[in-house]
C-alpha cells in the first residue's frame, strides 16, 4: 500500500470536495427517447433561446453570447449522436433549447459558519425535441447548476446581505453533454 503523506491527503481530501461543489442535476420533464428513434434531422426551433425581459446593454450582448454557446455546443454533440442540421423545411424535429435563472437562499448553521445565509443563482438550461409538423414535445429534460454565489448575509435575527461580484459559470459543455447523453444512438 502507498504511503500517503499529509499534504497529499489534504489535496485529495479538497479534490473530493471540489468535485462535488455544483453538481449538475439532469431530470426528464417529459416525453421518451424511443420517439426520437428513426428520426435524424433538427433544424434550431423558432423559440429557442428567447430572452426573457427587456436586456439591454451587457446584458443582452451576455444573452446572445450564451445562446451562440449554446447552439454551439449542441450543434456538436447532437451531431456526435448522429443528428444532422437542416433547413426548417427539411427536419423532422426541432430543437428548442431554454436558459433560466432563479436566486436560491441558503440558510446555513451559524454554530459551524461565519455568515448565516448565502443567495445563490441557480441556471438551468432545458432542452426539447419537438415533431417538425406539429410541433408537440417528443422528449425534453433540463440540467441544473449553481452559477454563482450573489450575497452572503450576516446575523441571527436581521440578516444583513453583502453582495458578491462573481462570473457567472453556467457549465454548459457539462450541462448539453449530460442532456444529449440520454438520447439514442442513431
């Protein structure tokens, strides 16, 4: 058996821990992957990726960029499947692809932490298949992750929040990979 010395017990204890940080949670919403089976042309719904609210500014050229990513990353790993892009008028599904983001509170035990509540955005990025001609869900599922820590709060009874100015980490090659991993094999 190998000798493990301290420090390199400390490194692989914070690997373990830094590898479950922000796991990402994959749920079908619904639909079945046998309805895909036989069909192996998309062409990019008309709704896909449509943002929600009125962005201006580096918010909306963060919006184009994410869905640039996106159909990016999706465009490879459906064509790794064996899915082809074609014209609308030619496919015999449509792809939509959904972003979203929710703030989750996290309350924490001020006997073991510094600060008492952390807010975090939480992203999820939910993928459907749809019939070309009629436009009906065949399949959808949605990835989930943490995309960053917004405010830490402090205090027992009035909690006092402190922003935090952090990049935001949407994990997309993680997120499309798990998503179009449970479709079928062409």
């Amino acid at each position: 058996m190998p000798h493990l010395s301290l420090p390199r017990l400390a490194l692989a204890g914070f690997l373990l821990a830094a590898a479950g940080c922000s796991p990402i949670q994959v749920r079908e919403v619904e639909g079945d992957e046998l309805a895909l089976v036989g069909r192996r042309s998309y062409a990019w719904s008309e709704e896909s990726l449509r943002p929600v609210g009125d962005a201006s500014g580096d918010e909306a050229w963060s919006q184009r960029e994410l869905e640039r990513r996106v159909r990016e990353l999706l465009d490879r790993h459906l064509g790794a499947r064996g899915f082809r892009r074609v014209a609308a008028a030619d496919a015999e599904l449509l792809v939509a692809a959904r972003t979203s983001i929710e703030v989750d509170l996290r309350e924490r035990d001020p006997m073991f932490s510094f600060d008492t509540a952390r807010k975090v955005e939480v992203g999820t990025l939910t993928l459907q298949m749809l019939e070309a001609r009629t436009r009906g869900v065949l399949w959808s599922a949605s990835a989930q992750s943490d995309l960053r820590e917004v405010a830490r709060g402090f205090g027992l009874t009035n909690i006092r929040y402190e922003p935090i100015d952090e990049p935001r980490d949407w994990k997309l090659e993680q997120k499309v990979h798990e998503l179009v991993s449970r479709l079928p094999e062409r």
